[in-house]
C-alpha cells in the first residue's frame, strides 16, 4: 500500500513478487475498471449470500473474472522484431508500461481464459461435454475429451499467466511437479519418491475436477480473504491512512537523537499492518524518510537496510499478514484470530531487534541529531487518529466470532465512511469505485499464483509426495545423528535453508504452499506442533525478502536510496536477524510455543523474555556496541553470539548457561569500558605534566 504518489506506485510495483502491469486510460481503463469493480462486489456479495452452489461454483466466477484481466494487464514481455524495423523501436514491451495497450494476442488468450474458465458451469451442451455445474461435477475421474482439451488449455493459460506476472522460475517448478506426477512411475520403485504413474487425463482430472487442484484451498483463500483484505488496503490508502502513519512515526519521534532510524522502523510497522507488502512498505516509507536519513548522515546501503528490514516486517504484523497466513488458517482449520494470535509476539521481538539495531548503529557510527519537521503526535492522534478505528474493528470482530471476511468488510466499509472527516480524502463514488478496482487489480498476480498452486498441491496429493519427501529429509538428519533433539534440530536447520532456497525462486505464497506439503510433514513426523510447524514454514518462506542474492526489499530500497546493491542486502539481513532464528526456537522445544501464545500465561512470559534477551544480545553482536555502556570488542561479540543462539534453546539449563554468557558479555564490555578510560585518563595526566613542564 505505498503512500506515494504514482512514482512510488510504479517503483513498487517494479520490486514487488509480481511484474509492473500496464496502466489504462479511456475507454480501455473503463472496461478495465467495470469489470474489476464487477468481481469486487461479487466477491463482498459472496460474503453475506453466498451463491446457492457452493463455493467452488463462486470460486470458478472469480476465476474467470480475474484471470481474462491478467491478460490485459501484464504484457507478455516478449519481444518480435518487424520487418525493417528494429524490435527495440516496434514492439510494445519495449515502451514504457503505462503507454501499453493489449495485443491481439493478449485478446485471444483473455477469450480463451474466459470460456475456459466458464466451461464448467455453462449450462450448454458442448460436444459430447458441457451441460452445466451439476453434469461436469458427475464426470469427475472420467472426463469427457472436451473436458479434457478445456483444461489442458487452463493448464497452460495459467502457467503464462504467472509467467507474466511472476517470470519463468514458478512455471518451471509447476512443470517439474507435472512431469514428476507423469514420469514418476518409470523412476526405480526402490526409490523413496517413486509411484505408479499417472496419465496425462488422471492429471488433468485432479487440477479442473478436484478440490484440490485449480479450484483448492490456495484459490479459495486469494477469492475469500486475500481480495477483500486488498480492497481494504486501497480504501485506506485512498483515506490518507498510509500517509498519516508516517507523519505520527515522525511526530512521535521527532525530538529524539535517533529519531530518524525510529521513525522509519515505527513507519514500517504502522505500514504492515495494513499492508501486508513488503517492498510496497519499503517504498513507502523510504519515499518518506530517506531523506531524513540522509541528513543524519547514515550512509545509503545501512538506511536501505534497515528500509528493507522494516518494510518485511509488514509481511509480519498483524492483522493484514501476507496472503499465506490465510492458507494457514484454511489448512489447520482454525480462525483467522488464532493466526493473529501465534504472530503476535515473534513480530514484537521482530522489530525489537531492529529498534536494538538502530539504537546501536546511532551511537557506534555517531550520526547527526536532525530535526524533524512534524507536528505534536498528540495532534495528529486527535485529528487522524479515526484511522485505527478500522483495524481496531478487524480484531474486535474477531474476537467476538466473526469471521475474518465479515470483519474486514465491515472495516472498510467504516474506513470508507471515515473518509469524509478529512476533505482531501473523501472517498467519493468515484473514488471508491477506485478503491474497489484497485483492490481487485492488487489481487491479479496473487490470483494466477494461487490457482497455479493447485499444480503442485493436486500432483503432492496423488503421487504421495508430500510424506515421501519427509521422510527422505528425516533420513538424511538421523544418518547424522540418532538423537531425537539433534534430529530435529538438524531437520529444521535443513528445512530453513531449503524453504530460503526456495523463497528466492517463488513468491512468497507459492513458497509456503510448497513447502507446508514438501516440509510440513516432516517437521509434524518429528512431534513438532502443527502451529509451530505452520509459522516454521510461513516465516522462511516470507524472509525470502530479505535474503540475499534476490532480497525484492532490498532491492527497492537500494532503487529509493541509491546505494550499492549487495551491501544493502547484507546490511538487511543483519537488521533481520532476529527473524531468522525466532522460527526456531519455537520449533526445537515446548517451551517455544509460547512465542505462538501457545501454553499460558507462565510459558508465553518465559518463552518471551528469554528471547528478548537473545534478540538483544545478538543485536550487540552484529552491531558491536553495548548501549549505555559502550562499544564491544570481538571476544565480547563472539560471546554475546553464543549466548544468543542457546538462549533460543527454551530449556532451564541452556537458558541457565545463556544468561550467564550474557553476564559475561557484559562484564567483558564494562571491563573494556574502564579500561579504556583509565588509558583515556593517563593520557590526559601525562599531557598535563608536559603542559606543566612547557610553563616552567
């Protein structure tokens, strides 16, 4: 939700999971606009009537509401020269995107995805198929060969879509799990992943007439949660929320030494929790405050860091997660709330160990105190502060037994009706038709990705693949070790580096998908609590942003600071840290699951206070300053780390050891401290006595 203008807008969109789409105007931009507006009322009508025919009926409405305009949208990038005429002059991919108009080809594959789409519930005969809803239903496991043909044209009309939106790398694993489910049955049976074979109808079957493929739960949560949550994203950026979360982060930090450093961090969070973006969260908060940065003197790759540690966070934060947190309520079959619930605490200790790191960056690198122009907080709060009354909403809602749809509805509907407190963003008809566009357009590229999941998730059901791959990764870990802590510890090690593997090829919602069916059970096989395994899962796959070589975040905030590109990912994952460890901690004992909320009210305070202190010392670590105290040097660092990663092991005696490691972590840095001011004060004496000397 950048707070921008359409500069930000189009810098977002370039670093965003998704590719830069084309922007219409005229008559083009009106159809554009009617036919999203369609789907966006459908989808709130769905949610207080829903249709009679269930909900994948509704499911393959959205479907072909959403997936024609993916073709319009985003242009194929491929490149055709003319006949004398060079490519880079003629082909429209070369132009900028907003001057772009859909090809003849883009209004063939658009046709075909609508009747392809429609196809199951036309209540007309086609060929030997067709018939409506109720007839295609009865063919599944024997499909007609027009069904048949229809959904292979689906197949392939879903793969470029995501080609288009999301590049080549998410089709190929989609192939790959296609030629996995087809070719699997020549692998030796021996092997632990082999199995009969499926034929190319069989596959088909499961991806257009099954629960589980196109029309699965990943689809269901892009139509049901992920749409709705985008339309209340746009209503609040369009009210003047995004921008008054910033101007109160500066407000309220204003007359600190480390204001600015605060001030993005505090933006961030603000920002995620209606966001649920990451790099549209680092443009806009650096739009914003980079240049407050600049003029404290931080240097361009440490602010893009901490931008693009911020900006992740918003992936994080409740109560608009990324989409995936909806696909984990749908997969364990709990509320939305209890999803809230379990991110609660990580993310606090999240941005507690990015405050730690600003704290600790202002004072070792001495920037400069700036003044920020901004208003009492206090103000601000008492004329905008009807801005939180929407989220408060969401999570009032919530509790009460309302279900997520129904609550974000309604909040925005009050978000739309507090518009008009401020006359420069009320929120008009037209506006609002705006809104609900825009909402929908927000949810094209997820929508393509989430149909595109029912590949994998259909293939993983049929061929088993899911339990197989577990237990190929248990028996790597138990040829290590025999011991079930070391087991488990070295699967979820394993999991981790495959999941950030992973996250840099995929978006983070096809990541969390692949791996909840791939690593999900292997971590559950290993005793681990679905919950815990779920969140385990979900975090990897969301720090793909922050990880280098691609780091999506880091690269918009090195794009809005111009700074190098590899040091502000290094500098990002150094603010980032603690998000790498937090998952596991909650994953290796019990007593973790007090990091999720999980166990009472004594597991949640222990689990919660002893990774605050390894959060904080790990944060002198990477930063090589005590705050307070002064600046430790490499034998305290390398201390301070060990006591970090043993206080994640929530057991009495590793915790027990971890505190003492912290003590003499500090002891080591007083002790340099004293030290160092002795040297200082000898100094001064012999200087004195020379001085002394020079009078005589």
């Amino acid at each position: 939700m950048p707070v921008g203008g359409q500069a930000d807008r189009e810098l977002t969109a370039q670093f965003e999971d998704e590719k830069p789409g084309r922007v219409f105007t005229g008559p083009l931009g009106l159809f554009f606009a009617g036919v999203t507006l369609a789907v966006a009322l459908l989808a709130i009508y769905q949610v207080f009537f829903p249709l009679a025919q269930g909900s994948k009926f509704y499911l393959i409405i959205f479907l072909a509401g959403v997936l024609p305009m993916v073709f319009l949208a985003y242009p194929s990038g491929v490149r055709l020269p003319r006949r004398g005429t060079p490519a880079a002059r003629t082909d429209p991919a070369s132009r900028p995107t907003s001057r772009m108009r859909p090809t003849p080809v883009d209004w063939v594959l658009a046709v075909a995805a609508l009747l392809s789409c429609l196809y199951p519930v036309l209540p007309v005969a086609v060929g030997t198929g067709g018939g409506g809803y109720d007839a295609f239903l009865d063919r599944q496991g024997l499909l007609d060969p027009v069904d048949l043909m229809l959904g292979t044209v689906l197949l392939l009309l879903l793969l470029e879509a995501c080609r288009r939106t999301t590049g080549w790398i998410l089709p190929a694993v989609c192939l790959l799990f296609l030629a996995f489910g087809y070719y699997g049955g020549l692998l030796p049976q021996s092997w632990p992943v082999a199995h009969a074979g499926l034929d190319f109808g069989q596959l088909i079957d499961a991806f257009y007439n099954s629960d589980s493929g196109f029309y699965g739960t990943p689809l269901d949560v892009a139509a049901s949660y992920i749409v709705l949550f985008t339309i209340y994203g746009a209503v609040l950026d369009l009210s003047g929320a995004g921008r008054f979360f910033v101007e109160l982060s500066a407000a309220a930090f204003r007359r600190s030494r480390t204001a600015p450093g605060r001030t993005a961090v505090a933006a961030g969070f603000l920002l995620g929790t209606v966001s649920g973006s990451g790099a549209a969260t680092t443009v806009s908060i650096g739009s914003v405050t980079w240049p407050i940065l600049r003029r404290a003197g931080y240097p361009p790759e440490r602010a893009g860091g901490m931008l693009a540690a911020a900006g992740v966070g918003a992936i994080l934060s409740p109560p608009t997660l990324g989409a995936a947190a909806f696909i984990i309520a749908e997969y364990l079959g709990v509320s939305y709330l209890q999803v809230l619930g379990w991110a609660t605490v990580p993310t606090l200790l999240y941005y507690l160990g990015i405050l730690l790191a600003v704290e600790i960056d202002a004072r070792r690198s001495g920037v400069r105190r700036v003044t920020i122009d901004a208003g009492s907080a206090w103000s601000l709060l008492a004329r905008f502060g009807y801005h939180f009354l929407s989220l408060i909403v969401i999570v009032v809602m919530l509790a009460l037994g309302a279900s997520a749809i129904r609550a974000v509805v309604l909040a925005t509907a009050l978000a739309a009706v507090l518009s008009f407190l401020d006359r420069r963003h009320r929120l008009t008809a037209a506006r609002l038709i705006e809104a609900l566009s825009n909402g929908v357009r927000g949810v094209l590229a997820v929508t393509a990705v989430c149909a595109a999941a029912g590949i994998i998730t259909a293939t993983t059901t049929k061929t088993g693949l899911g339990p197989q791959a577990a237990a190929l990764l248990l028996s790597g870990a138990q040829a290590i070790s025999s011991d079930p802590f070391v087991v488990l510890l070295l699967t979820a090690l394993l999991a981790a580096l495959a999941l950030t593997l992973l996250g840099l090829a995929v978006p983070v919602t096809a990541s969390f998908v692949i791996g909840w069916v791939i690593i999900g059970p292997a971590l559950l096989n290993l005793g681990v609590a679905a919950p815990a395994a779920a969140m385990f899962v979900f975090y990897f796959a969301v720090l793909s942003e922050a990880s280098p070589p691609t780091a999506l975040a880091a690269v918009a905030a090195a794009a809005v600071t111009g700074g190098r590109l590899v040091p502000t990912m290094w500098q990002t994952l150094r603010y980032a840290l603690p998000a790498y460890l937090i998952p596991i901690a909650f994953v290796l004992t019990p007593t973790g699951l007090g990091l999720l909320g999980i166990g009472g009210v004594d597991r949640i305070l222990l689990a919660g206070l002893t990774t605050a202190l390894g959060v904080a010392v790990l944060a002198v670590a990477a930063g090589g300053w005590l705050p307070g105290i002064g600046p430790a040097g490499t034998p305290e660092r390398i201390v301070g780390a060990l006591a970090g990663l043993v206080l994640l092991w929530l057991e009495p005696v590793p915790v027990m050891v971890g505190a003492a490691l912290v003590a003499l972590t500090v002891a080591g840095v007083l002790l340099r401290r004293g030290t160092a001011n002795r040297t200082a004060a000898a100094g001064r004496g012999v200087n004195q006595i020379d001085h002394q000397e020079e009078n005589r």
